[in-house]
C-alpha cells in the first residue's frame, strides 16, 4: 500500500509541477512583489491537490490565534518532507520558506524555488548571513518567515532535534512575534529513511499562541529560542493518562 501511494504521490506532484511550470515562469517574471504572491498561490493550490489526491487530512488548532494580517516568523518542527505542504494550506498569512541551497538544483522545482523563497548554505557562513538578511528584507515587507529551527530533518531523533539560532534572531532584529507550529503525523505518514513510503492519514497542525519580541535584544536570542524548543517537546512528547 505505501509503495503504491508513494508512486501515485510523486506521479501528482510531478505533473502538476510540470502543468504549472509555464504559470509559474509567467509570474516570477512579474514586477516584484505581486509575482511572486500570486505564484506562492499557486503553490498553495498545489499543496492542496497533492494531499486531497493522496488521502491525507489536515487538522488545524488554534489558527483564530493569528491575524491573518500580520506578520510572524513561523517555527514549525520538522519531520518529513510532508511538513512544507502542509504548512502552506495550514498558514493564511503570506509567508516564504528557509530552506538548503540543494533544493535549488532540483530540474524546474529548483529554479521556482530559488527565485520565491530563500535558499541557504549551511556550511558557509557567508551565505547563511546572505539568507539572514534576506529574511529580514521580506519581515519588514510584511511578508511572514516560515523557518524550520531544527535547519534539517533529523535523522534517527527522538522528539525534537537541537534548534539553530537564525529564526529566533531574525525575529528579534525585525521585532517581528515568533508562532511556535507543531506538526504532528506527518512522519508517520511519509518517514523520512529513505524508503519514501507514504500512507494515507491525518495529520494535525497546532498553532501556539505568539510570542512577542518586542523589547527583546541578542541577549534574548538563546531564552527564546529554548523557550519555543521546550514548548514543541512538551507538545509532541506522547503523554499517558
């Protein structure tokens, strides 16, 4: 059953990739920033079909907590590579993903990809601090940050993987609130080692109430940051009653 939802999930994904790609090409030539909106649109359209198509069911808690209007950085955890689909249909603020530079190298997803969101190198420092500001730019546009803290999807974790400091800087420098985001099933349903098996689920996405950074300085970067590691533990960690 996995094998065969896991084919049929990559047949909708790439061929709707490869419907759109002309509409995508249109609009990322666009003038700045109505393109790209639309084409972060389109992907949210995307997201929708290839988990409707796939079985897959989103539950949302606690999204009356988010001004549609304003603007976060989003702190999801990060399990499975269901997690960016899911936060597209679960986030209505306009948003872009952080996510590794070897995404841009992907045929046609890549370039869409390189030109939307922003893209980092981890291993260098020069280009961490590019995406950094990058990040920053699009904050103070209005423009939300969808930033996976723990930089990767762990391999062979428990609960939760260490957190990296960027969100949580970027957030203090723009003064911008951080959402804490607990995505709870997506490694069930397509795990992560290497077999790309995927079954049909639910799974439940969890909006935490946000946390102001006003006030807050670099000082501040390691509390917060530790504040929202220990709130999505606690969050994930199964509970027995």
């Amino acid at each position: 059953m996995g094998r065969i939802m896991s084919v049929w999930f990559a047949i909708v994904l790439i061929l709707f990739k490869l419907i759109a790609f002309p509409i995508f090409f249109i609009l990322l030539f666009k003038p700045y920033p109505k393109g790209q909106a639309l084409a972060h649109q389109l992907n949210v359209y995307w997201s929708k079909i290839v988990l409707y198509l796939s079985g897959i069911r989103v539950h949302i808690i606690g999204k009356e907590k988010i001004d549609k209007n304003g603007t976060y950085v989003f702190t999801p955890n990060h399990n499975s590579y269901l997690d960016i689909p899911v936060c597209n249909i679960a986030v209505s603020n306009p948003f872009r993903f952080i996510g590794k530079k070897e995404l841009s190298k992907v045929p046609l997803f890549g370039w869409m990809y390189q030109r939307l969101y922003v893209t980092v190198d981890r291993k260098s420092p020069r280009d961490s601090y590019r995406s950094y500001l990058r990040s920053a730019e699009f904050l103070k546009q209005g423009i939300s940050m969808m930033i996976y803290p723990e930089g990767t999807i762990g391999k062979n974790k428990v609960i939760l993987s260490a957190f990296k400091e960027g969100a949580f800087r970027v957030a203090i420098q723009t003064q911008v609130p951080v959402v804490p985001i607990s995505l709870i099933g997506t490694d069930r349903i397509l795990k992560d080692d290497g077999k790309f098996l995927l079954y049909p689920g639910k799974v439940t996405v969890i909006f935490h109430d946000p946390i102001s950074t006003v006030g807050l300085t670099e000082n501040d970067i390691t509390p917060l940051k530790n504040k929202v590691h220990d709130l999505l533990y606690y969050s994930l960690t199964p509970t027995t009653a």
